[in-house]
C-alpha cells in the first residue's frame, strides 16, 4: 500500500461556500467544486454528503470512500492554490472503485480546462467574429 501525504483539510463553512462559488464538475460518483485561492500553499480538500443520501452510518461510507479517492488522485493531478470540495452523491456507496477514481480524474481536468479558458485572452479571430457582428 502506497503512502501519500496527508491532504490540507476544508474545515469551516466559509471555506466551503467559497468553493462553491467556484467551477463545478457533475460526474456519476460525486461532484467536485473548486477554487483557485490565489496563492501557491498546497491544494486543500473538504468532503460534504448531503442527509438526501442517507443516515449518519451511510453518509460516513461515502463520506470515507471519497476521503479515500482524494487522497490517491489529489497529490498527483490536484494543483496548489486550490480549494477542493467533494460532495458525495448516491452513487458514490456503489459506484465501482475505479469508476469512481476516473470521475474525480475528470472532474479535475474539467475544473481546471475551465478555470484556464476563463482567464485566457481572447484571440484574434474571436475579435475579428465581433467586428463582423457589431459592425
């Protein structure tokens, strides 16, 4: 069994509203938010399921299955000065386990895909497009 470092944890609700606010990927096992705070300190999880899954006994299974997927794919794909929040779904207690690495490796790629086209400058064909539609 491969040891990884010990994941920063999420650990106050304004943490994880601010997450929320961030780019959202919605994926068979789980939902994943994120937030690039803006610094270089390493990536932080936090781990959310809702009482629409299930009592306290079930919510901790999934709860511990996603703890357990982060820790194996965040310290590889996961990016410093992130916030990352992974909410648990149904799905999560009986998604198959590789299943569920795959969708948090989506998820990840998704999040951040979309958090580096929002900040990139628009190209020239894009301001060539609105020339042509504004006149």
């Amino acid at each position: 069994m491969t040891r990884h470092p010990e994941l920063q944890r999420l650990k106050k609700r304004p943490e994880f509203l601010a997450a929320a606010r961030g780019d959202k990927s919605a994926l068979g096992g789980l939902v994943l938010q994120a937030r690039a705070r803006g610094d270089d300190a390493p990536a932080r999880a936090g781990f959310t399921v809702t009482r629409k899954v299930g009592n306290a006994v079930i919510r901790n299974r999934a709860r511990r299955r996603l703890k357990e997927a982060a820790r194996e794919i965040l310290p590889l794909l996961g990016k410093a000065g992130y916030d990352y929040v992974l909410v648990g779904r149904q799905s999560t207690l009986t998604r198959a386990w590789p299943d569920l690495l795959d969708d948090l490796r989506a998820a990840l790629a998704k999040v951040h895909r979309n958090a580096s086209s929002s900040r990139a400058p628009s190209s020239s064909r894009d301001k060539d497009k609105k020339d042509i539609v504004h006149g």
